[in-house]
C-alpha cells in the first residue's frame, strides 16, 4: 500500500498528507532557520500497520534532503523511524543527536 501512496506537501497546513477513504494521515512539520521540525504524525486507526505512517516519514525526510535542511524530530514516530533507518540519520540536528542515542 505504502508504495503507491499519493502524498502532498500542503503548505496551508503544514503537513504532509495522504487521502485514504476519506480520512487524512499527515506528518506535521514546521521550517525553521535551515531546520525542519516534525512534531507530530497521525495515522487514522484504520491504516495503521500498513506503512502509511513510514511513506510519511520518507517524505518528510526526503523533502529535507531536498533541500538541505536537518530534521528535528519531536514526534516519537518519526525519531523512531530515523532510528531504525540509519541512512536519515545524517539529517539530524547536532541538538537532537544524543536524544536520539546518534
């Protein structure tokens, strides 16, 4: 499911977003001073389990790639996702490093 996922970068909200039956996954970010802050993910209920919330973070941290941005990741999820996959861990906050056990 997660592969063909139609995610958006909503500037209005400041999320990133998925569509699915008529409910909204997001990844909440904020930009600021060369940084990107994610607080908070939501999955609805329905879609966990099934990658939805994993496409979010790979968006969210491929946009900072993107753009040279390091991540700030105060949402339990996505610092667990970056744990757990080594290769965004360059995109770390120097600040957010050992909270994160880097």
């Amino acid at each position: 499911m997660a592969d063909a996922l139609p995610i958006v970068m909503n500037e209005q909200t400041h999320r990133f977003e998925v569509h699915l039956d008529g409910e909204t996954a997001f990844a909440e970010y904020v930009l600021h001073h060369g940084s990107m802050v994610l607080p908070h993910t939501v999955v609805p209920p329905a879609f966990e389990g099934r990658g939805v919330g994993s496409a979010l973070a790979r968006a969210a941290l491929g946009y900072a790639r993107e753009h040279g941005l390091t991540v700030k990741p105060l949402c339990p999820f996505i610092a667990g996702y970056i744990k757990n996959h080594p290769e965004w861990q360059d995109l770390v906050d120097e600040t957010f490093r050992e909270r994160l056990g880097l």
